[in-house]
C-alpha cells in the first residue's frame, strides 16, 4: 500500500496543522472544504503559520516555498478522487461524520485508506458508514498537530494489517512518533489525560485543596510545567468538559464530569488561579492524582487498547510529562502504586484493574522496554525506541540491546537481522546526562564504556550478518553502533558523525578502530577530530555506508536486503562473514587460513550439496542452515 498523495478534509486549526505536517513530510496533499470561501481561509492558515515559521527563523523561505508547492485546494470531494489516504478533520459531530465517510467512499478510489482525525467517537463507527472497513482507521493528531509529535494510529477490529503498517509508515515519514491504539473510547492518552483533568476539578468540588495548590502539587508529582487549572485555561475548558463527558457516555460513572467542571463551562469562564498554596495538603491531591492516573494507565494494558510502551510513550512525548504512567509507579514501587489505586477502588468499586493487583502481588516493576524486538520469518528486526531521548544509549538501553542481541544470537531461525531507530533518530549516541552524572566515579564510567564495548562485538560477532538501517541521526555511540554493523544503509536524511571531541571525550565505544578499519586513518581522523556531522551522501562517498535511499524507501530497501541474504545458505553466510572480520584483525597469510579453514567448513555443509545440486537441476535450492549427517555425508562421498 502505497500512500503518496493525501487529502486533508477540513481546514480548521488542527485539519491546517495536519495538512502542513503531511506536506512537510513530502506528499501531495489535497486540502478540502466545501465552500471557496472556507478553502481560502484555510488555506490562510497554513500559509499564515509556514510564514510564521520563517519569521522565527525556523523554516527557510525555499523550504516554505517547497512545503506550500505541494499543497493544493478542492471543494468538491471528487478532487480527493485520486488519493491513496484522506485524513477526516471537521467537527466533532458524529452524524457529519459518518455522512462524510459515506460520501468519501464513494468519491476515493477504491484502495484509499479512510482515516478519521476524531477524538471522542469510535472509529468502527464511520468504517460501518463505508464498503471498506478492511481501509478505515484512525489518526488521532494532537495538538498542536504541526509540532506535537505523538500520533495515535487506531485499528479497529476489521482494519487490515497491511493498512495499519501503511499508516505507522506514512506517520514516520511525517514526522511523527506513532503508538499502535485499539478503536476504545479516548483511545489511549486522552482515557488516563481527561480524568487527571477532572479529578483536579473534584478535588476543589470536595474541599480537598485550593486550585494554586492542586496545581502546584500536579505540577511536583507529575514533573511537569503546568498544572491541571493551568492546562485547562490553555487548551479550554469546554474541550476538558466535552472530553469528560464523552468517556462518561461509554466508560460509566467514574469518568462523569465533576460538577465544577460542568459549572465552570456553562459559565464561559477560564478558572480564577488565586490563593495561597497550602503545603500540607499537597500530598492528597498528588496521591488522588496519579491513582487516577496509575488505575486507567494499568486498566487500558489490561484491555490491550496499547501496550505499556505505548501508554507510557503517549504521556512522554504527546503530554511532555518526565516521566509516563507506568515509569512513575516503578519510580514510586509497584505495591504503593497500587495502595493509591486502591483508595479510589473504595469510593468507585470496579476502578482497580486485575493486572495491576497481579502485578502489586507479584511485587514487580512493570518491564519497558526501550529495545525492540520483532522477528518476522527468517529476519529480526531490532528498533531502538527511546524516541523522547533520540534513542541516547544509558545503562538501561545497552543492556537491553545485549539481551536483545543475545535471544538472536540463540535463535536458529533467524537469518539476518535489522537493526534501526524510532522517530528522529537511528541513535543520537551515549546518553550525555547519564556520563555527566557517571563521570564523578572514574570506575563507574570505565563500567559503562567498556560494557558499550561489549555490545557492539556482541553486534560485530553475531552469526547472523546484521544491516544497519539509518533512519535519521547516527552519532556518537550511535554511529559506533552502525560501524559495528554489517552493512549500511541510510535514508537520504540522515546525519552522522562523531562529535565526541566537543563534549571533551573522544569516541569511546569503538569508534577510533572501526572507523579507521572501514574508512581509512585519513577519512576516520577527520570525522573525530572535526566532530562535524556528515550527510549521508558524504558518508557513502567516503565508504561508510553502502547505499543511500530516500526516507520513504528505507525500510522496504533494507527488507528487500535482508531478504535476498536469508535466502542464500546460513552457515555459508555466517563463516563468510567470521572471514570478513577476520581480514580486519589479521595479517593477510593469518586470514588466508582462516578463509581456508572456514570455507571448508563451509564445503561439508548439507547447504553446499543442495546449493550445488539445485544448480545442476535448475531450481532454486532450500537451505535448511543444517550440518550433513554423518552418514549421509560419506554416502555422497
Ligand atoms: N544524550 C542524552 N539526551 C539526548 C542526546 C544524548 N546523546 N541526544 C539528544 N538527547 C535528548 C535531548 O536532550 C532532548 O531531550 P529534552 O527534550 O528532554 O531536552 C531530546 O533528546 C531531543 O533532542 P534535541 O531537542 O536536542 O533535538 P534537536 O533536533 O534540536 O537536535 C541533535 C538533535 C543535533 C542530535 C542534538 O540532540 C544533539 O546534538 N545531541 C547530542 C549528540 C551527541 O553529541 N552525541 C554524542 C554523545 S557522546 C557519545 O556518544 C559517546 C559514546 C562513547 C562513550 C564513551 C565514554 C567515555
């Protein structure tokens, strides 16, 4: 499924932003209101905020200019004819959307994906509206949808698999970090987000605390900038009060809008922050606070609508908050965080989720896991996802990596291995807050390097040949890691580099060796000394990657890669490449042998015999990846 042009329906503050993001991402988008005059207005928008955005120095007027050329207008839905995708952004009303789906069914052609920008209807909904379920999704934007990163990608149960991967794959190439949400109601931040917003509102209906200090106690628990009332008056409190009461019509009770919340927005007010903070009532409200938000967080993994990854990345990146729901119940331990939970569980019985309790009883933190792993057929693809920190190597993710490395290491199966980032970057290098915090123990920071060191042989002696897929920067310990791939290849936009030198370390995790082996001494000390970031296309000039592709080709060119190389004979490959690494470390007579030695290894396999058999009768042959049974082995002798 291939999305090249989009159309954007509805023009409005978040239907501009979604427009102008998509256009930046490089695709043909096609913006649609029904009258001129609304499409002019629209289209004002966008052109108001890419200005914007070169006043502020932000953007390049070439870049604008780029940007806006691939914008067009239409007001007749039979101009959206042409498109692979069209994002639904008009108002939330259900009846006008689900009349728009039908009638976008029938002016799109018939593969075109159908995605609705909705937050309080399900999705199922509109998909029921059309001939197509298998096409219809969601994309949750938020706001602002130009420069707020998250994007929910929600599947219905009849969304087609391949349409969700075009979807997770189109939100990349936009620039956006996608989570995986079932169609359920507030899907996955908005579920947890709204109530923390309400419960503030009860906790002023009950007398609990002033507003000054319920926000100043959210804004100390939550880590974070601004508190509820703050938020509120920011984003609007009709937004807060319909949100409510959107998840109280599907969720029950519990979710209700209180009934400050509701006064407040028949009011037409913002709320009045005034009054003394009162210290000593902070620590109730920031209980009540996370409960609520711990509850619903465990709640929504319990009723797979995302995983605690995407929960928690949801919070990271789509509300900037330190830390998500599940890291600040492992920060705080698993069996307070649910002593909290319980608390609402009295007043609301049914609050409490099962899994949380399992979990409490259990005495475990939750796992998040910033190393993914995912093996389809004969190849694994390993993603680095700590997309809030640019995927920066700590303690955590290496050793993440090492056990990711070492399940491939043991699993037959696989025959090549991918290894990539999430989001912005491939890795943008170790994590320079945890070395800063690292470096006042010497022994501790000799640990972290010369574990880094382990890793990347564990990446360099892997059996299985591993391709490194650079998405986006690769610097530091970040473009170490690629080094101590295979093969290399990079989206067009991607940066690499060695920058250790102008934060007074030089490259420590291989760096020095690998890049003199692979680009020569010459090419290696200006890289380091320099520090300077190289575009891709440098890099494969100067021999570092072996191919650049453009951004959207990248990961379908790199599987296209893999799989030509699972499908040749395993063994043949694995000893092929010990004799590769050979050639790095040995003088030419000392790998001369070790290519003998390997290749006649390589000679006694059953892979040689159906190799060199299925030549002679023209077939493609099957690699089992198997050594000859002894027998069978001096049968054909
Ligand atoms: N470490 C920790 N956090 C990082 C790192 C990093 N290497 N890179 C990015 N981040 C974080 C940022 O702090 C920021 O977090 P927050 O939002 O909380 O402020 C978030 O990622 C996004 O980054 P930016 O806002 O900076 O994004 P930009 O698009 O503006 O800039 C850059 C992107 C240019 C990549 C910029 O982030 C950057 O320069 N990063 C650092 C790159 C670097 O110097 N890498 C080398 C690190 S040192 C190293 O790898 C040594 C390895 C060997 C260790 C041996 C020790 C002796």
């Amino acid at each position: 499924m291939e999305i090249k042009t989009v159309g954007v329906v509805g023009c409005g503050l978040m239907g501009a932003g979604i427009a102008q993001t998509i256009a930046e991402g490089g695709y043909a988008t096609i913006v649609r209101e029904p009258t001129q005059e609304l499409l002019d207005k629209g289209l004002g928008r966008i052109r108001d905020f890419l200005a914007k955005g070169v006043e502020k120095g932000k953007v390049s007027p070439a870049r604008r200019d780029e940007v806006w050329a691939r914008i067009k207008g239409t007001t007749d839905l039979a101009g959206l004819g042409d498109c692979d995708l069209i994002v639904e952004a008009i108002v939330e009303v259900r009846d006008a959307k689900r009349a728009l789906f039908a009638d976008l069914d029938r002016a799109c052609k018939p593969g075109a994906i159908l995605a609705t920008n909705t937050s309080s209807f399900k999705v199922a909904d509109f998909a029921a509206a059309t001939q197509r379920p298998k096409l219809v999704a969601g994309l949750h934007y938020f706001f602002p949808s130009v420069i707020n990163k998250l994007l929910e990608v929600v599947r219905t149960d009849a969304t087609a698999p391949d349409a969700i991967d075009a979807l997770m794959n189109f939100a990349r190439l936009t620039g956006k970090l996608p989570i995986l949400v079932r169609d359920a109601p507030g899907f996955a931040v908005n579920r947890y987000f709204v109530p923390w917003l309400n419960e503030s509102v009860r906790l002023l209906d009950e007398g609990v605390a002033n507003i000054p200090t319920i926000d100043a106690a959210a804004r100390d628990a939550f880590n974070i900038g601004m508190g509820p009332f703050a938020l509120m008056n920011a984003t609007g409190v009709p937004i807060a009060f319909h949100s409510a009461a959107s998840l109280h019509e599907s969720l029950g009770n519990f979710y209700a809008p209180a009934p400050g919340l509701r006064k407040q927005f028949d009011s037409g007010k913002p709320w009045e922050i005034v009054g003394d903070e009162d210290a000593s009532r902070k620590p109730a409200v920031a209980d009540r606070l996370q409960g609520v938000v711990f509850g619903i967080a465990a709640r929504l993994v319990e009723e797979e609508v995302a995983s605690v990854e995407d929960t928690e990345r949801g919070a990271l990146i789509g509300l900037r908050w330190a830390k998500g729901p599940f890291g600040m119940m492992n920060d705080l331990g698993i069996k307070r965080a649910h002593k909290l939970v319980e608390r609402i569980e009295k007043q609301c019985p049914g609050f409490a989720p099962k899994l949380l309790r399992t979990q409490a009883t259990r005495g475990e933190p939750w796992t998040l896991r910033d190393v993914r792993l995912s093996i389809e057929g004969q190849i694994a693809s390993i993603t680095m996802s700590r997309p809030e920190a640019l995927n920066a190597l700590n303690g955590k993710v290496l050793r993440e990596l090492k056990e990711t490395l070492a399940a491939i290491r043991a699993n037959r199966e696989v025959r090549v291995v991918i290894l990539t980032g999430e989001g912005d970057a491939f890795v943008a290098g170790a994590d320079i807050k945890e070395m800063q915090q690292l470096a006042a123990k010497p022994a501790a920071i000799r640990a972290f390097t010369a574990f880094g060191h382990r890793v990347m042989r564990d990446i360099e002696t892997l059996p299985q040949p591993v391709i490194a897929a650079i998405n986006g920067f690769a610097l530091g310990g970040g473009m170490e890691i690629a080094l101590a791939c295979d093969i290399r290849l990079a989206s067009s936009s991607a940066r690499l580099g060695l920058p250790e030198v102008g934060l007074g370390i030089f490259p420590g995790f291989g760096g020095t060796q690998r890049a003199a082996r692979l680009v020569g001494r010459g090419a290696a000390s200006q890289l380091i000394f320099s520090g300077d970031p190289i575009s891709a296309d440098e890099a494969a000039r100067i021999g570092v990657v072996n191919r650049v592709v453009p951004p959207a080709a990248l990961m379908a060119e790199t599987r296209k890669l893999a799989a030509r190389i699972a499908s040749r004979a395993p063994v043949a490959v694995a000893k092929a490449k010990a004799a590769i690494h050979a050639s790095q470390q040995l003088p030419l007579d000392q790998g001369l042998q070790v290519e003998l030695d390997r290749v006649c290894e390589a000679f006694a396999t059953q892979d040689r015999v159906e190799g060199m058999q299925a030549f002679i009768e023209k077939r493609k042959p099957v690699f089992t990846g198997q050594p000859p049974k002894r027998k069978a082995r001096r049968a054909r002798a």
